[in-house]
C-alpha cells in the first residue's frame, strides 16, 4: 500500500509536533509515531525548558553556561540562534495552554546544574507530559494533521527505492511497519521532517524510554546522512535504584533546591573531592562520573540523594511527582535519602543539521534528539534539550515552506518487497542479541572509557552485524527486528566515533587520553 502525503513527520514528540503545527497551516502532514502518540522522550522530560525570562539573567549568560557545560565542543553561532528564541518559544507554549508555574503572575524558575541563574519554566516536576499533551491537543484539533500511532519506521525511502532507479540521495518519506495489520506501508511525501529521538536503549541502564533504539540516526546513516559526536553519549547522574521499577528519573532540580549526595556506607558528602566550588550543582558528566567512582570504589549497588534537610512541604509541593511515586515503593524523600544509581540520559551527538534544520541529504530535515545541531556540543546543559525540539521543529517548518514551490512532486516508488522472507521461528535470537549489545555497551562504552575496552565492544559488533543481517534478509520484519537493526547499528557509530576521539572532553572520558586537545573538533562520521 502507497500512503501520499505533502510532509511526513517521524516523531510524534515535541520536534515533530512543533513542526507538524508550523506546516500545517497550509500543508497536509502526516506524523508517524512509534508505539503510543505519547511514547517517546517528551513526556518523561521532568525538569523543564531553560529560557532568559529573569530580570538579572541574560542571554550572554545563557549561552555562556552552555558553552561551559559543552566543553566548548558546541557551535556558537548555533547556541546563539536557539537561545536568542527561547523566550518566544515559551510563549507560543503558553498559548497553547501549558499550565507553567507561576508566583504571583510570574513564571516561577528553577536552577539547574550548570545554569548560573534561575531560568528552567516548568510544570511541577512532569514538564514534559504537560507539553506533549498540549501539543498533542492542538495536533489532533487540526484538520491537515494526521497522527498514526503504532508505526514503525523501517528505513527512508530515497531514489534508490524509485521506479526509474537514481543515486541522487533525495528522500522520498519512508517504509514503516504498521503494528497491528503487520503490513508494510510505503509513505510517500514531497519533504520529510526525522524527529524520532535519541539512542538511549542502546545502553544496559538509561532513563529514555522502550522505544529509544536510535531510529533516525540508523535510517538516516543508511540512506547516506553523516553523523557527529555520536561518542558524546549523557548519563544522568541520579536515576532511582530500584530492583521493581526501570529507569525513573530523579530530576536534576532535586539537587538544583538544595539535594546532596552521600556514600551510603562512609556517610560522606563525596562532590566537595570532585568539584569543590559547584559541589551537587556541576555539570552532569562531572557528576554522574563521580557518582560512579562511589560506586566502583567502594563496591556500592547504590549512592544516596538527600533533600530530607528541607521542610516536608516544600519537598512534596517542588516535586509532587517523584514524592508520590518514591511513597509507593516504601521510600519517603521528605524523611530520608533516595538510592540512585547513573544511567545513559540523552544522545548529545547524531545525524548533522545547519540552522535550516537541513540533512545532507535533499528531501530531508530533521530536528530534536535525532540530530547534532552544534547546540550541545561534548555535554547537554540541563533542561536545553526541550528547547532545541521548539526551535528546530519550527526551523523545519519555515525551511520547508520557504522552499516549497522548488520541491519536486513525488516519482514512483518501488513498493516493499517482502516475496522472499518468512515469519520468524527464533525471537529468541533477537532478544539474546539485543541484551548482549546492551551489556557490553554499558561495560565496555560507558562513562569512563578505555580503548581496549572500546576495541572489544568494536570486535563484538562486528560479530553480531552478519549475525543480525542474515537474520533481516530471511525474516518478515517485526518492531523487535527494526529496532535490533537499530540498536547495533548506532552502537557501532559510538564506538567508531569514540575510538577517533583522542582526548578527554565532556561526556568522553577515555584513560588513554585524559587530557583535553587545545582545539575542539566534531568526529564526523561519513557513510
């Protein structure tokens, strides 16, 4: 079956959305989300949107702190452009009926790690499902929008997928498997937005969702996109302990109001060895590399983080979320400490983008954490990830529209060709497979890296990709099969970009090469 649309959207979270919104006005769009509308990594956004709404904060210092935190790694032209339209982007939110705090008519702000004023608007703790359901509403209120849940996306069409068969890289929209008929269906369209996340699943702990198997980045790779900085890999420092309950996110403003963390068999407060003067509140990779020297060093499951020191009632009106949750499983954070462990949080580098939100492929935008816009450079600033989905879904949306009339009508496309596979008998390959690649990512690419370890990983996944594509070409498709295709495939472009990295700088820190080069370089990747 052949679906045509005007755009197709992949991601149904805050950079799809933002640009489905934008281009509607005058254009039929399509979003394809994977799972639920509300599955990906917006909704589980805790924290907030940073943006210079202060009095005494400005710009310059907004776009200082995130050079900071980046390493220096970012691109200052783009930090520059993003920043500079944050305060509109909050209130287009607002417009749209995001519910953010307010004292006295004010937004109330927060502070964050990193962040040297308060400057993170915010709904209570659970920022990001208060934003996905306003987008959402207003997506599903409009009539040139159309939202298909349960849709896997296989991989991009280009040229190469035509009738008359070209080699020119345009994208023509994407195969995607429609869940519940188990059909593949061909969604043709004149410009298609990539919004599809990050790569989070690749790792063993991450607090980024089920479906966060590196999507985009695989798809676009294949159809010929670079990559850059896919090395500079986040972990968040305080993901919950907790044997029942996978990746729940502590957020960082339990720490920006006054949490501390201590080694739960010493007693210590530990970050006054790591980072004296910012203690709780440094940069994340500073803390999540401390907090997992704890636990390595003295052998700890866990390590603890304590806000009891504040009223009761300051903790449970700041993060009524987390509180009710922690009560749940026999943890009260008014009373005592909450047992968090660090986990892969955010995937800083990806598929490059310009400020048009343009991939090197034509055809192509993209926008969110799919990409490497220059904007977090060697190390995401707390609560900037928001923001880089508002202004780069809207860039995707301008660009397209400006250049509308030169974008050629749609050829013909080649439908999926499935007359050579069978169902599969052996899911359980898949599974086996799938924890493998996590295991040995989280052991051999983690937080502190050697190259020997980086050369094992390396070794491993070339074992695995003849393994993983005999296994493609014999086998109808399943989510579970796209997303094992995935995973390695991403996997492999961490390691590469990890092992060309011969320095120490943000979230890459590799014993071989503890120093930080004087010049600040992207790996690019190049298919």
């Amino acid at each position: 079956m052949t679906d045509t649309h005007d755009v197709l959207v992949i991601g149904s979270g805050a950079a799809g959305l933002t640009a489905a919104l934008e281009l509607a006005q005058t254009k039929k769009v399509l979003v394809l989300a994977k799972g639920k509308l509300t599955s990906g990594s917006t909704a589980w956004a805790q924290g907030g949107i940073a943006a210079v709404l202060d009095a005494g904060d400005t710009f310059e210092n907004h776009i200082r702190d995130t050079m900071v935190a980046g390493g220096g790694l970012n691109d200052l032209e783009t930090v520059e452009f993003v920043i500079e339209r944050a305060p509109a982007a909050i209130d287009r939110l607002c417009e749209l009926g995001v519910p953010f705090n307010r004292e006295e008519g004010d937004l109330h702000l927060t502070r964050e790690g990193g962040h040297s004023h308060r400057r993170i608007v915010h709904v209570n703790d659970a920022t990001g499902w208060a934003v996905q359901a306003a987008l959402l509403k207003a997506a599903e209120e409009n009539p040139n929008i159309t939202l298909l849940p349960h849709q896997s996306c296989i991989d991009l069409i280009t040229g190469r997928n035509q009738t008359e068969y070209s080699g020119s890289g345009r994208v023509w929209g994407a195969y995607a498997l429609d869940e519940e008929t188990g059909e593949v269906v061909t969604h043709v369209a004149r410009a298609t937005v990539l919004a599809a996340g990050g790569a989070g699943r690749v790792y063993l702990f991450s607090t980024a969702p089920r479906g966060a198997t590196g999507d985009g980045i695989a798809m676009a790779w294949r159809a010929g996109a670079r990559v850059s900085n896919m090395e500079m890999m986040q972990f968040h420092p305080t993901c919950l302990y907790n044997l029942e309950v996978k990746n729940f996110l502590i957020t960082e403003a339990v720490r920006g109001e006054g949490g501390r963390l201590f080694n739960p068999v010493t007693g210590e407060r530990y970050m006054e060895k790591y980072d004296p003067e910012r203690m709780e509140l440094a940069p994340r990779d500073i803390v999540a590399r401390a907090n997992d020297d704890q636990i390595k060093r003295y052998g700890l499951d866990y390590v603890h983080l304590d806000i009891s020191h504040q009223q009761p009632e300051f903790v449970m009106e700041h993060f009524p979320t987390i509180h009710e949750k922690l009560m749940g499983l026999g943890i009260d954070m008014t009373k005592g400490p909450i047992p968090v462990v660090p986990a892969q949080h955010y995937t800083c580098g990806g598929v490059k983008i310009g400020l048009d939100a343009k991939t090197d492929l034509p055809g192509l935008w993209a926008a969110g954490e799919c990409t490497e816009s220059g904007l977090h450079g060697a190390n995401r600033l707390a609560s900037n990830s928001l923001l880089e989905c508002f202004v780069f879904g809207e860039a995707a949306a301008k660009d397209i529209l400006e250049c509308w009339d030169k974008l050629d009508d749609p050829p013909k496309i080649l439908p999926w060709d499935e007359s050579r596979v069978t169902d599969s008998d052996e899911e359980v390959v898949i599974k086996q497979n799938w924890t493998e690649i996590r295991r040995f990512m989280w052991n051999y690419v983690g937080i502190v890296r050697t190259t020997k370890r980086l050369e094992r990983a390396g070794n491993r996944i070339e074992m695995l990709r003849q393994e993983v594509e005999d296994y493609y070409g014999s086998f109808r498709v399943t989510t579970d099969l796209i997303e094992l295709r995935n995973l390695l495939e991403c996997a492999n472009l961490i390691v590469k970009s990890a092992l060309k990295r011969h320095e120490s700088r943000g979230l890459h820190f590799i014993l071989d090469y503890p120093e930080t080069s004087p010049v600040a370089r992207d790996t690019l990747l190049i298919p």
